[in-house]
C-alpha cells in the first residue's frame, strides 16, 4: 500500500544530509550508543562532603543555587564545608559575647566613673553574656545543628545517629572558633589588661590581678579534685539531659523557641553551678581560649594552675554529656537509640545482631 502522506522534498533532503553526516558505524550498528559513566559520577562537592559525613546536596536555598557565582572557587568551597564554617562561626560568636562580658566585669572592678561608681557589670552580667552568645551562636550555625561543642556533638552521634565522620571536622571547627574567638577578645581588650595587671604582665590564678580567668576557667583554690570533676561533670550531665528535652518533638519540646531556651539554660547553669570551676562545659571553650592565652604570653602556667587542672574541662563534658544523654533515652525518650535496643545497646558489639540490623536497614531502603 502506498504511503498515504508521503515525505516532502524538503524532509527527503534533510534525511539524506543526516545520513551523510552520520559515521559508517553508526549508520548500519544496531547496538545503541553508549553513554558516558562520567555524567554519573558523583561531582567533587558530592565527594568532599560525603567524606566529611555531610549530606552531598548542601542545604542552601534553591534560588540561591541557580546563581552564577556558585560557580566561582571559593563559593565552590563554602559549599563544600559550609556546616564546619557554621559551626566554627557559631562558636566564634559565642566566644566575643562570653569572653567579653568576663573582661568587662573584670577590668572594670572598681571604676568609680562607671554608673553606679563600681564597675560596668557584676557575676550576673556574665551569665548574661554567655546565655546571649549561645542564643546567637546557635542562630548563626542553624546549618549545621548548631551543637557549638564538641561533647554534644559526640553525644548526638552516640544517641541520635549523627555520621560519626561528621564529628571530627566539626570539632575542629569548633576548636578554632574558641580559639579565635578568644584573640579577638584578647586584640580588644589589650590596652585594659595592661592597665589592668601592668604593661607585658599575664598572670593566672589564684593571682589576685589574674586576667588568664578572663578566656578559660580555673578552678577555685579550695577544691580537691574530685570535686573539679564532680562539678564539671553534674553541669555537662545537666546540660545534655536538658537539650535532649528540649529538642523532643514527643516530649513539649522547645521548637522554633530553643535558641531562647538555651539562653536560660546556660543562664541558669551559671548562676547555679558557675562558682567553682567557671562551667566550662565544652571542649572548645576551654581548650581553645587556653591554648590562645598559652600563645600571647600567660606562660606554662595555663596549663598547671590548679594542679593540671586543664584536662578537667576537656574530659568532663564527653563524660557528663553522655550520662546525660543516657538518662534522658534511659527514663523519657520513646524514639530510636542504642538505649532502645537490647541490652541498652550494648548487643550491638555482637556480629551477628549487626548482620541482621544491616540486612534490615538495606531491605528498609529498597522499599
């Protein structure tokens, strides 16, 4: 049967151009052409971040991402470590408000010209600085889940399945930021230390002229150390039981408020357990600012003031956060964890129970 719509003169002419144009191979293979694997190979962003724990899409808005400028290098690489850039803000930002208000209440004991003719500020005014900075520290590293210590950051990744990858970068992250959070309050309030201690002095506690106390904490003289510990360790422990409340949408949990609440909470920890050891309750807080005060001059004493009391803040909060954690899943938490598991997770060293849980999770993610 003839073609009812036969080809007109100008499509037979543009067949007879493709074919012309078309390779010999391909005109008469009838194997389909092949396609590139390098089209589904991850992008360099998708590997750095998946290395580092991070999710491979970073979480940015959509109109942001059809910009050209995201093409540039160091937009390139903002996104590729842009929850360890929030975290290491995050801190920063809580470091100038907390550090500050210490300087602040300490250098300027005993102005007469300041209202009230004693000083700008009391112990109070230092609750106060470091509720603000973990209020703001928190909305600056939103990103990132705004953990801004390193304590919590392991105990999310023991309780609430954080990529254990993601910890180390984000705890140096946060290490940095205290670290440079602390000179910039050092740079700023220089002139006031000098006047304060006299011109190239540093001195650390029990000192009565002591500035060191203005970036890390130092323990009372008194205390044993035992009870170092003991406080460090009950605040931390606080702390986390009280975030994980915080943050349990089963539980009246704080939502959109945590910020908020967070400032109460480090508000009221201060006020209530600040007197003996300074409640350091982070890593990066303490360690940081202790290693910057070490470096512009405070001398060896940083470290054995106190009997070596340095390690206490560094190791108090890993422990106190993660009892903390374990009480909270232990008596209220109803969702998944490793407490929610048998033997309260401790099974799971056994080879045979992780086998089936993998084979689960790989059945659970091809539904």
């Amino acid at each position: 049967m003839a073609d009812s719509n036969p080809p007109s003169s100008k499509e037979r002419a543009a067949e007879w151009r493709a074919q012309l144009t078309t390779p010999p191979t391909q005109q008469f293979s009838s194997e389909k052409p092949r396609t590139s694997n390098i089209e589904n190979r991850p992008s360099k962003l998708e590997t750095v971040r998946a290395g580092l724990g991070l999710h491979t899409d970073p979480h940015i808005d959509e109109r942001h991402k059809e910009h050209e400028h995201q093409e540039l290098l160091w937009s390139r690489i903002r996104l590729s470590l842009r929850e360890p850039f929030a975290e290491f803000m995050g801190v920063f930002i809580m470091i100038l408000f907390g550090n500050g208000s210490v300087a602040q209440v300490l250098l300027s004991a005993g102005d007469t010209s300041a209202p009230g003719g004693d000083g700008y500020g009391n112990y109070q005014s230092i609750s106060w600085g470091w509720g603000i900075g973990v209020m703001l520290g928190i909305y600056v590293a939103g990103d990132s889940g705004a953990f801004l210590n390193p304590a919590i950051t392991f105990s999310n990744c023991l309780y609430r399945k954080l990529p254990w990858r993601r910890f180390p970068i984000y705890m140096l992250a946060q290490f940095l930021g205290g670290f440079c959070g602390s000179g910039v309050v050092y740079i700023n309030y220089i002139a006031a230390i000098n006047n304060y201690e006299g011109d190239g002095v540093r001195t650390v506690p029990p000192s009565k002229t002591a500035t060191a106390g203005i970036f890390c904490t130092y323990p009372q003289a008194f205390l044993p150390r035992a009870n170092m510990f003991f406080s460090e360790f009950i605040a931390s422990t606080i702390l986390m039981f009280v975030l994980f409340a915080l943050k349990d949408d089963s539980n009246i949990g704080a939502g959109n408020l945590l910020p908020l609440m967070l400032f109460f909470l480090i508000f009221g920890l201060g006020a209530c357990f600040g007197f003996e050891t300074g409640y350091a309750l982070n890593f990066a807080r303490d360690f940081g600012p202790r290693l910057m005060s070490y470096a512009v001059g405070y001398g060896h004493e940083v470290w054995s003031a106190g009997g070596y009391y340095f390690w206490i803040p560094m190791v108090a909060p890993f422990c106190g956060c993660a009892f903390g954690g374990f009480l909270y899943d232990l008596f209220l938490y109803t969702g998944e964890s490793p407490v929610n598991t048998p033997w309260m997770g401790l099974k799971r060293v056994d080879r045979n129970y992780l086998s089936s849980r993998t084979k689960q999770d790989q059945a659970s993610d091809k539904v």
